[in-house]
C-alpha cells in the first residue's frame, strides 16, 4: 500500500499525538515534551534531546539521540513503523531509548 502525502500526514501526526500523550506520563523534571508542526522534541533533565519528527517526502518518522539516527516506514501489514535497517519498531525503539535514559521501564 502506498500512501498518499495526506494518509501519511494524518499516521505520522497521530502516531506522535499517541506517543506524546504516553510521555505526559512521566515527570516533567525528568522528561519534557514538546510537539509542534510535526516534530516532536523530548528534553531529559540533563539538556540532552531525542528528536522525531516526519518527513513528508520520504513518507517516512525520523528518530534521533545523541549520535543516533533511525529511519522508519510505515508497515501496513503491522500497522507499525519499522526501522528501515530491521532495527526494531519505532515504538519499541524510542521506548528502549527512553528508558535507558531514565534508568527504568517506559512503556509507548
């Protein structure tokens, strides 16, 4: 399936409104999180950032921390976004990154 600029728009921006909405979870001391015009910053305690954000032209969410990089297309079969380099699911992926950041279990 492929998707049109406007069905991708609409998966990318509600899967980073889901995501936000699970972060708000966690202390803001701890992690503060900001989206706006899809991209999605979350700033950790000690100033350091993981940023998502879409890119409409590729049709794909784009991941980074410190000197990581992931890139994710939207598999309809799984209704998930994988990593383009089989790296894992971009929920597993940014949960995994989270965590261990924080030093304990975060569940998207």
């Amino acid at each position: 399936m492929t998707l049109t600029d406007h069905d991708f728009g609409k998966r990318a921006d509600g899967f980073m409104a889901e995501v936000l909405n699970a972060l708000d979870e966690i202390d803001p001391d701890d992690l503060d999180c900001m989206l706006a015009m899809g991209v999605l910053t979350m700033e950790f305690s000690d100033g350091t950032k993981c940023i998502m954000n879409r890119q409409t032209a590729a049709h794909q969410i784009w991941l980074a921390h410190g000197a990581t990089a992931w890139h994710f297309d939207f598999d309809p079969e799984t209704e998930s976004w994988s990593d383009t380099k089989n790296r894992g699911d971009l929920r597993s992926v940014l949960a995994e990154t989270i965590g261990t950041k924080l030093g304990r279990t975060v569940t998207l």
